[in-house]
C-alpha cells in the first residue's frame, strides 16, 4: 500500500508539439547551472541552441552516423552514441543532469503515449532533473485532459 516512504520524484515533464515548441522552450528551462542530456540530436541543431545556456551539455543520439556528422558540425559540443532506452549506459556518463530534453523518432506519435510516459517515469527516478522536455504531441494532448484533484 502507499505510505509517505513511497518515492516521488520532483520532475515537471513538459510535453511540446513539432520542434518548433521543443526548441522555444529552451529560453524558459534552461539556465547556465543546468547540466543537460540532449536525447535524439541527429545532428545537433537543438544542441547548438541549448548549449551556450547551460553549465554542461551532452548530446546523445542512437545513429552513429548523426553523431559523426553532428561532430563534424559542432566540434564545441560533446556527442555520443546513446539509445534513450539504455539507461545504464545514461548513468555511466556520471553526471547529474538537471534538464532532460527528449526528441526520438517513433515516439513522438500517438501510438507511444505509454512508452512516453513510461520513459519519463524512469529517468525522473534515475537522475535529479528538475525537467524533461519531451517532444510528443501525444503527451500534450493527454496533459491537457488531466486534472490534479485538489479537494
Ligand atoms: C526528429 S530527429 C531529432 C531532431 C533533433 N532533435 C533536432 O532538433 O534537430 C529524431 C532522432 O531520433 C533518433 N532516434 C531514433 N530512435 C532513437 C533511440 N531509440 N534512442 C535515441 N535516439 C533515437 C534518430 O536517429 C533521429 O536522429
């Protein structure tokens, strides 16, 4: 049953639709204490936008040839091969990212709502972030149909 031992992360999750929103939103989360993981970079143009904002930032994607070509592109910025599913793999960078920012094909749709939240659920509990952005417009359509009863 739950108690008040049961964990509860502090996380906001913010759900944004089309990159144009996931990249607005920069200027309002994050700052020069942030340290941020970047998650589906393709080849860094969010990346190049959120990294002179934030303390540290690394840019992760699962295509090795984005990340050779985001090196390429952006050698100021740390790249590196990462399944945004291989948490462990999160982990071992070693660091205590505050903002997440998450944009991977397959789900941003509406078909993977559940794996959204399931992913945002388990990197909240992971890290101390403060916030995940998410691209899914999926999440933002369920987000606006929530209520916290507060009676
Ligand atoms: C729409 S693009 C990202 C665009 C980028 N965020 C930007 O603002 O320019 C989606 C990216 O998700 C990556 N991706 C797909 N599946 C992934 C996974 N399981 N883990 C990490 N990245 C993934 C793809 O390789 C692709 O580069």
């Amino acid at each position: 049953m739950a108690n008040e031992k049961q964990y509860r992360y502090r996380t906001v999750f913010v759900a944004t639709r089309g990159v144009k929103e996931y990249r607005a939103s920069i200027n309002q989360y994050i700052n020069r204490h942030d340290i941020v993981l970047e998650i589906g970079c393709e080849w860094g143009t969010t990346s190049e936008l959120i990294y002179p904002k934030c303390k540290q930032l690394i840019a992760t994607d699962i295509s090795s040839e984005c990340i050779l070509r985001a090196k390429q592109m952006r050698s100021e910025i740390h790249f590196e091969t990462l399944d945004v599913y291989d948490l462990k793999s999160a982990l071992s960078f070693g660091l205590g990212f505050t903002k997440m920012y998450i944009d991977v094909s397959g789900l941003s749709g509406y078909r993977s709502l559940l794996d959204v939240i399931a992913l945002l659920n388990t990197s909240a509990a992971a890290f101390p972030i403060q916030a995940i952005v998410v691209k899914s417009g999926a999440l933002k359509d369920f987000a606006k149909k929530c209520v916290a009863w507060d009676g």
